[in-house]
C-alpha cells in the first residue's frame, strides 16, 4: 500500500527544492518525490528528509546546568561524579528522554556515544533509527570484554535492524593504544572524542595542564601514533575537532576519517570554534551533532544548524561561510555519510528508507517562503515539527505524543544526581 504526504515545499537536500510537492513511500521506503498534492496536505509547511544527529548522547538528556561555566576539566570531573549514582534503570530512563526529545525536533537517525547501552534500548523502544557506540575506556583491552561484550551480549538479539552498534574508544586520553588497538580488531564502527579541548592538547602534546590531574585519563594517544599502527582509518567518526594543527587536518583527510561538528557543545564549554572551512575544502565527510543538555541545551538540530552558520561565518568574516542549503545538507546527508547510513538515509530519494520530518514555516519571519531552505534552517525549531516518521511510520505528531511517563521517570533520575 502506498502512503504519502505532500506541503507547499519539499527539499530532497539532493536535489532543488519542490514547491507543492509531495513523498510517497511503500514497504518503509520512498517510491516517488514530486510535485503534487497528496490527501495528507500540510500547508504552510515543508518536508524535509529526516535529520541525522550525527554525535549525541541521549544517556545524559538531564544533565543541563551540570558545572556551568567550569573548565572544561572540572566539568568533565563533575559529570563523571554524577553519573556514577545511576544504576541502569535509571540510565535507561533518561536514554527515552532523549530519543523522544530527538524525535519531537525532527531527528530520525542517531549516532550515539553510550556509557551504559540504554541509548540502543531507548532507540528500539521509540522508534529512532541510530547507530549506538558502546563506549570504552582505559589502560588494556580488558575493557572489550568487561564493557563492550558485556552491553552487546546483554542487548543480545533484541534490537531490530535499523538499531546498529558500534564502539567508541571515549578520547585519545582516556582509552589507550592497546584498546584502541582492540577495538580497531572488532570491524564495527568507531566514534571517539577528538581535540576538543585545549586542556586535552596540552595533556596529549606536552603531558601537562589540569588533565594530569583527571582520574580518568592514561598516558594518551596522539593521532600520528594511531596512524602509525595502522588504526585511523575511514571507520572512524571524530566529535568536535576543534584544536586541530594543519598536520593533524591533513592526516584525517588523508586517511578519510569523518568529523562531527558539534558548534553548541564547542561554544558552551568555551572551547572555541572548529575550523569548519578548512574541513570542507579538505573534502572530509562532515555532519552536524548536537552532542547532549551536558555541554549544550538541547537535542536541537535546528539550533545547531543556525550556531554552524554564525560560528563559519564569523570566523572567516563572510556571509557566505556556510548557507542555510550547505547546514541542511551537514544535518541531513553530511552526517549519514558520517555513519555510513548515505544509502539508507539524509535525502527524499526514492529507494531510500521512508525517513522525514514535516516543518512549519507558517507565521516565521521567512513566511512567505522565498528560500525554503532559510525559512526552514533559521525558521525551525522542535515547536514547529508538526511530524516525525521514520521507515514510513509516525513516531511523533505535535499535539498528539505526550510521553508523560517518560518525562517523569527521567526527571525522577536527575533529582537522584542532585541528591
């Protein structure tokens, strides 16, 4: 049976905007996109494909406020502290938090940084799509089998295929070589934490600053080390990338090594601006993440869409630094090539799995629509999601999904940490 639905705009993102344009899908996967006018009308809207989230972490949607405004080495300390008064039901109860605040702003996919798993369980129970990175950390390879073994063999066969996992050794200074080493051996998908920070150079480059001083940290890993092992391959998705040197930049190019840009969490934490245009005339694989409530306010996409746009802009002094089209793109098909999704997920393209989100543009500043991309990326917000679908079912509906229970398990789980 065929299913569609149509609005006075459509962006593919792969190809020119649609006006009076509709989607239709069949089986959970895109049939046809064109102009017309299907039953499901949405007016003064548009469709968009869904967005990818390409570095979350939905085990931490009650953290916000959590050290505000401490460096970034205390704040990290304090978080950890935190979270280790969360038994797993309670990680669990946050994780749908966040999968359900993700779904209520548009996002379809994830590529999540999980301590605990409860991020794969969260996804499978809401109906996000994602891809779950079991996190590791420390000095030898025990962590495989103590952590990423452990949560694998505990999700066991329950999750269903559009929930992936993959491993993320955290950071070049809290997972060793021997670790990395191990992970690499697993074929699965990796994601870790990259110079984010100046505390984390200071401490990788000269073993010095207040990350000696971290509990959590072992003798770190610089990127040339990992590539001299043979270990930083296309595989890999580094978050934030923000104190790169121009030899570091050229290593990942070289070697393929996607980037997640994260501009909320960056300016938050005051670690500074990501050098978004040498990334791309570099010609890596870029999308867009909006990290977690720990270091930026919100799984909002379209927030981190708009932050890209004035951080490129005013680092290079240009109005055309990043356009409204080029940060779509980033939070749509930039970050499934991120995780590897590209030819499941990011654009309205027939074949493609049914994923996308419906955005009111009407009563903007932007309404009437002259740029739709504009009127979305500076326009949109989760209040102005009328839907979610993904594999051509609805997961959320504005005025109709609630998750009471949700909300409540999950706040009950914060006051726990304030405790």
């Amino acid at each position: 049976m065929t299913t569609a639905v149509s609005a006075d705009w459509v962006l593919p993102v792969d190809g020119p905007p649609l006006e009076e344009g509709y989607v239709a899908w069949e089986d959970g996967r895109i049939v046809e996109v064109s102009r017309g006018r299907a039953e499901r009308h949405f007016p003064g809207a548009a469709i968009v494909p869904g967005l990818v989230n390409a570095h979350s972490h939905l085990e931490y949607a009650v953290y916000g406020g959590f050290g505000d405004g401490a460096p970034f080495s205390s704040w990290l300390a304090l978080h950890i502290e935190r979270k280790a008064r969360l038994d797993l039901p309670a990680m669990e109860a946050i994780a749908r938090l966040g999968a359900a605040e993700c779904l209520a702003s548009g996002i379809t996919t994830v590529g999540d940084a999980s301590y605990a798993g409860a991020a794969a369980t969260a996804c499978a129970e809401l109906g996000l799509r994602g891809l779950v990175y079991l996190e590791v950390f420390g000095a030898d390879a025990e962590q495989i089998a103590t952590r990423y073994e452990a949560n694998r063999d505990r999700l066991g066969g329950s999750l269903p295929e559009r929930v992936r996992l993959g491993i993320s050794p955290h950071s070049l200074y809290t997972a060793s070589l021997e670790l990395w080493r191990a992970a690499a051996e697993l074929g699965v998908p990796i994601a870790t934490h990259l110079a984010e920070s100046q505390a984390e150079v200071d401490w990788i480059r000269r073993r010095e600053g207040p990350f000696s001083r971290l509990g959590v940290a072992v003798e770190p890993v610089s990127l040339a080390e990992l590539d001299a092992h043979g270990l930083l391959t296309d595989r890999i998705a580094a978050a934030h990338c923000v104190k790169l040197d121009a030899s570091e930049l050229e290593l990942l190019a070289r070697r393929d090594v996607a980037v997640v840009h994260c501009p909320r969490s960056n300016a938050y934490l005051g670690c500074g601006i990501a050098p978004l245009a040498e990334m791309r005339a570099k010609g890596l694989r870029i999308g867009l993440g909006t990290d977690s409530p720990a270091s930026a306010p919100s799984f909002d996409l379209f927030d981190e869409m708009r932050a890209a746009i004035l951080a490129a802009r005013a680092r290079e002094e240009r109005a055309d630094a990043l356009t409204a089209g080029d940060a779509l793109a980033l939070a749509t098909l930039g970050s499934a090539r991120v995780l590897g999704f590209d030819s499941e997920v990011g654009s309205l393209t027939p074949g493609k799995r049914a994923d996308l989100a419906v955005v009111s543009v009407a009563g903007s500043p932007y309404d009437p629509v002259e740029e739709p991309a504009v009127a979305v990326v500076f326009g949109g917000s989760p209040a102005k999601v009328l839907e979610t679908i993904v594999d051509g079912q609805t997961r959320y509906r504005q005025g109709e999904t609630t998750w009471h229970e949700v909300r409540s398990t999950a706040s009950a789980a914060r006051r726990r940490m304030l405790a």
